[in-house]
C-alpha cells in the first residue's frame, strides 16, 4: 500500500501533457541526417571523409560515441582506438572552458604535425550504499602536451549515448516546465531549469539537452559535439580547438570556412528527433506492474510517466512517445557530484534523464549514468542521492520480486 505521504504527493499529479504534433519532416532530410550521423570526418585535404576534422578530436564521426550499447569498460581498449568516453575539462567557476585544452582532453592530433593533447586512465573505487559496495571510476589524466591543467580547472567524465528521438526534448515548452516546477515544490522537490545562452542570439533559453541541461537546442548540442569531438566549426562555434602556437594551428586549421553546414546540422537534428516504433512485444504481463512500483516509490515525480510528445517515427508513421523526463535540473548528491558548473546547474545537480531508450541499451550490453558507472538499473537507482533519497529508500523497501518487476518496466522503456 501507499504511505500517506505518497497518496499525498500522488494526489499533486494531475497533468496530462501532450505536445502537440510538429510538421513532419520529409524522408529526404532525415535520410540525409542519418548519413550525417554516420559520416567519417577526415583531416583536410585526406580523401574517403568529409573534410575538416581536428586539428584536436576525440572521434572521427558521431557514430563512434553515440550507439546502443555504449559501455567502456567492457574489454581492454587500446589508448589509440575511439570511445564512447570523453574528459570535460573547465574552470572551476563553470565560465570558462581551458585556456589551453579547451573543453575536452583531446585524444588524437594530426600525425606528423600535432601531438594529441594527452591523455588519461581511469581508476576504480567503491562507494557504500545500503550494505553494498559499487565501483564508480576516478578519472587521471597521465599526459599533457601543452602545459599543466593549473589549480583552477576541473575534469569530468562523461559517456556517449544512443541518441534515438533525443529531438524530443524540443517539444516541451518553457510554460510546461515552469508548471512542473511549481507542482514539484508541493512535493517538496527542487526541480529547476537551466536556463542557458544561446550562442546565436545571446539571449536567455531554457536549457534542455547533455547531461546538466546546458544546451537550449538540439542544433545547438550537434554543434558543441562537433566542435568537442570531431574539430569541426560551425556557425555557432566557428572556431576550432587547438592547443599549439598561433602559428601552428592557423596553419592546420579549418577549410576556408565553417566546416559543417546549417542545412547538415539541421538535416542531423531531423533525424536525431524521429524515433523507431515500439515493438509490439513491449508491453508483456507484467508491464503495468512494474509501472506501479515504479510510481508507488516515487520515480515518476522526475521521471514523468504523463508527458508525452506525438513523434514521427523513421518509416513516417506517428505515435505518442512517453519521455520518462521532467527535463530540470535536481540535487542527486555527493556521490554523484563530478565538480562541474554548467551554467545554473551546480556539480551535484544533474537534468533528468530521459528513460526513453533505456531498454535497448542496456539489452546491447549499456551502462548507465553520466560516466557509464551503473551496470544495472539497481546500480543506478542506489546511486540516487540528494532530492531523490526518499524515492531510492522507497525503492530500497521493497520486496526483492517488487523490485525486479520495476526494473524489468525500465528495462522495457
């Protein structure tokens, strides 16, 4: 039975939200958003790739981070070979990205003409939660190229995501979330948006994508990755990351001109919004069950089972998709604070994740979290601190049987 307490909170949630239907998109541009997504970028003037990349990356295409299935820590990896795993790096005060390595320790460099800035291993320690001990890794950078990081800057570990229907998250309105907002502080909870600068306009957004909820747009996410990971300019950021002399990396820079499109980034941006239809096989026995328990604890107060966008899915049919998000930022703790201020977000505060998706990745072998550090739904929920202490004490008072029907409607989302 519910406490009292959660017939309360439960009472509170009364939103049915649906966002209306957006125009289409044509089969031609998402097709060629998918061929975007999937193109190799290769350093200026190399054939078999798009130029532009470098003259720092961490990638040479979107695919080689962004996949079902994402877990570095699988098998051995070689420090040569591409991961779906990069090291944020920033001043302390979250204002400024590194004089020097600029957001991200960058892997790779031009072979003959620029070393890669450096590199870093990770090392493993355990955390106690509930009379269990789980790994959670520390990352160590081991090589600096260009001079030392100085006292000032911190590092952060993040992990690329299949990133399906991640468009979605557009079509929830400022309006909508300050509502979510207002209700949550019934219940007690601190749910805030990020809002951001938009690069463009250097106006005030509403943050909605990457972990911490600091990008306003889709178009502008695909742009920091692109110059992040890949070197490659755009009109929001037209400057490419490059930590050698002036004259260096003049000389080894971009191609006359930004180097991926407008039209590219939103044809990239129109596939990343379709998603793939559900199987029919999705809803099994037990589904509602676990859905139950999944609200009994208290999940569903971020992870919002009532919003709900009509999506176009990659055949031009259309369904409703639940995104499982509230999209605002929450406190989760000390043991997930990674250092890093993203504009209003704070190190421990983290957006709420989009379940969407969820069961596909981890059935491909996934983990979990913002550094990939869960294996399990169970891990990931132990690791809910700060405001979300009471829902994982909820979930941590459950029958082991109710617990597994839980994570089994997660594992199906």
């Amino acid at each position: 039975m519910l406490t009292q307490k959660l017939m309360i909170q439960k009472a509170f949630i009364s939103l049915a939200l649906i966002v209306p239907l957006w125009t289409q998109s044509s089969p031609d541009i998402t097709t060629k958003g998918a061929e975007i997504f999937n193109a190799r970028w290769v350093i200026p003037f190399l054939s078999k790739g798009s130029w532009g990349r470098g003259p720092h990356s961490n990638g040479e295409s979107c695919v080689d981070c962004h996949h079902d299935g994402t877990n570095p820590y699988t098998r051995a990896v070689s420090n040569d070979e591409i991961q779906p795993m990069v090291l944020k790096i920033g001043n302390s005060n979250g204002k400024s990205s590194h004089p020097k390595y600029g957001n991200e320790l960058s892997l790779f460099g031009i072979t003959g003409k620029l070393p890669r800035e450096g590199t870093f291993v990770l090392r493993w320690d355990k955390q106690k939660i509930n009379r269990q001990f789980i790994d959670f890794p520390i990352p160590q950078v081991t090589e600096l190229r260009f001079g030392e990081l100085g006292t000032n800057t911190t590092i952060s570990l993040r992990m690329g995501r299949n990133l399906t229907g991640i468009g979605l998250l557009g079509s929830i309105d400022e309006e909508q979330l300050k509502l979510i907002v207002a209700e949550q502080k019934k219940l007690g909870l601190n749910g805030r948006i990020n809002y951001v600068i938009d690069p463009i306009t250097r106006k005030t957004k509403v943050g909605r994508f990457g972990y911490k909820a600091s990008s306003p747009s889709l178009s502008d996410q695909i742009s920091k990755a692109f110059r992040d990971e890949l070197g490659v300019t755009s009109r929001s950021y037209p400057s490419n990351p490059c930590a050698a002399t002036l004259e260096i990396c003049t000389s080894l820079n971009n191609v006359g001109s930004v180097e991926v499109s407008k039209e590219k980034i939103i044809a990239l941006a129109e596939f990343l919004t379709t998603t793939k239809p559900f199987a029919k096989n999705n809803k099994n026995i037990t589904w509602g069950t676990g859905k139950n328990y999944f609200e009994k604890v208290g999940c569903h107060f971020c992870h919002r089972t009532d919003l709900n966008v009509n999506a176009s899915t990659n055949t031009g049919t259309t369904h409703i998709v639940t995104l499982y998000t509230d999209l605002l930022l929450h406190d989760m703790g000390g043991g997930l604070n990674d250092g890093f201020n993203e504009f209003q977000a704070q190190p421990e505060d983290w957006r709420t994740t989009p379940l969407i998706g969820t069961g596909e990745h981890l059935r491909s072998g996934g983990s979990l979290l913002h550094d990939g550090r869960a294996k399990t739904v169970d891990e990931a929920i132990l690791w809910h601190g700060g405001e979300a202490i009471s829902a994982r004490d909820n979930y941590l008072s459950l029958k082991p049987e109710h617990k597994k029907l839980l994570q089994s409607f997660v594992k199906s989302l």
